[in-house]
C-alpha cells in the first residue's frame, strides 16, 4: 500500500525558509484541502444517509481514533451537547488510550488490537449505532480491529482516512478517503490531514443534527445556555423570531431554558 501522507514534503530545506515564507507554503497547502474533501461529498452524503435514520430509532454515533486522529473525534462529540442540545450519550469520541491521550500520548495505545473494541463494548455498542474510524494512514491497529469486529456484529462501520485503498478502508461499509498528497512537514499528518478530518467531522455531525430537527432557520436553538455570551445570543434569536425587547426575550429564556422553549411558549 502506497501511504501518500507519508510521501516526501514538496518542500525541501524548511529551516531556511523565511517565516513569511513558511506561512504561505502552508497556506498554500492548506487550501487544497477544502477540494479534496469536496471529491468525496457523495460518500460523506451516503454516511449521513445512514447515521440520520439509527438516531431516530435511538442509535448512536461513535468516533474511533489514535492521536490526533482520535482528538478530533472526541473534540466533534464533545461539541454536540453544547451546541444542539443533545445528551452526551448520543455522539461518543473514543482515543486508543483514553482521556490521557487527549493531552499526552500513551504509547503503543494504538497499536493495540484489542483495545478498541474493549472500549466500544464499554458503552454496549450494538447494531443500532454507527461507527466511524478516524485514521490519517488507514493502517491503526487500535481502529482496524475495532472495525472488523463490528462487521462481525453487523454493526454498521465508516471510516475518515487520508491514504486510498487502506486496511482501514476495507472494513467499512461507508468509507470516506480524503487523499491530501503529502504534508508540508513530511509524515506530519497533524496539518493537512488533519485539517481535512475536521472538516468532515465538520459535516457530518453538524448535517446530522439538522436533520434530527436541532436547528431551526440557521439558528442553533436548543444550545446549550452555558455562559453569558450563549445568553445573550439566545435572547437576541428570540427577539427576531417573536419581536419582543431585550429585557423580555431574556426573561423568557429564563424561564423556559432554551430558545426554541421560549420561542414555543411564548403566548405574545
């Protein structure tokens, strides 16, 4: 297998570049990104396709990663209670080697070909749920195994990779390969690959919870009201949606606890 996240940078003798130079290299890489996740928005469709109906049947979405890969995956679920008002059961980032590894790497986690499916088999993983492989190479043990024995299980599986035709790729029924080409710092799949991963993980949770009704026009009317900032947007929705002044539209989210409660109950 050909890893293309591996392959030499396109640029040589780094160290001497200028830092003006450095950032718009960089910058020059990074918007490449944007269209190649673009060449996969018909796999990345289909995924959503599936995950949307396993929800309403009380389904759920787990993320399944090792390092980088497996940080932005607990970073994406870690955001869907705040942002739409869900439980924090109902989207689960999992990282070979647990929340340590969020900060500091445990060695040899990912590597292990056990590990991930102990960890899925901790929240009873079953066929209503989606699982989706978060791997830049395609080639971690930690998620591989993990994928394998949910197609054992019929467990529905997907996969985020950066490399085409990778194990990882052969143990999912919804792949999604974004192929990057080589990052700037050679192997340093932190940058682009990473960039394309969020990306997805981007869309994916976000055109989900549209689809389960979590938004309302463009409006995230079921976030949660965690601090000042969050309630003041939520009482400014409130004040477009039903014209009523500040001081009331606040009151009312006091009171009912969300925007689309206020807005709901609001009797004018």
């Amino acid at each position: 297998m050909k890893k293309t996240t591996e392959s030499e940078s396109n640029y040589v003798a780094l160290e001497k570049m200028s830092t003006a130079d450095l950032l718009i290299n960089i910058n020059a890489e990074d918007k490449t990104v944007a269209l190649s996740v673009e060449k996969q928005l018909s796999q990345i469709e289909n995924l959503i396709n599936v995950i949307v109906p396993k929800m309403k049947e009380g389904g759920r979405l787990f993320y399944l990663g090792a390092g980088t890969s497996g940080r932005l995956g607990v970073v994406d679920a870690s955001e869907c209670p705040p942002t739409f008002g869900v439980d924090h059961g109902l989207v689960i980032g999992l990282i070979a080697g647990g929340d340590t590894a969020m900060r500091k790497a445990v060695e040899f986690a990912e590597d292990s070909r056990e590990l991930g499916w102990n960890d899925l088999s901790e929240y009873a993983v079953n066929t209503n749920d989606v699982v989706v492989g978060i791997a830049a190479s395609g080639t971690t043990p930690y998620v591989i195994a993990a994928l394998r024995k949910c197609q054992e299980e019929n467990i529905t599986t997907s996969c985020i990779v950066c490399n085409a035709s990778s194990p990882v790729f052969e143990v999912s029924d919804y792949p999604i390969e974004v192929v990057v080409g080589p990052e700037f710092v050679t192997g340093s799949t932190r940058m682009k690959s990473g960039t394309a991963q969020k990306l997805v993980l981007n869309m994916i949770s976000t055109a989900v919870m549209i689809q389960l009704g979590k938004v309302k026009g463009n409006k995230m009317v079921d976030m949660q009201l965690s601090n000042n900032k969050l309630v003041d947007r939520g009482t400014k929705m409130i004040m477009s949606e039903i014209e009523v002044d500040y001081e009331t539209a606040n009151s009312l989210l006091q009171k009912f606890g969300s925007v689309r409660n206020a807005i709901n109950n609001y009797n004018g």
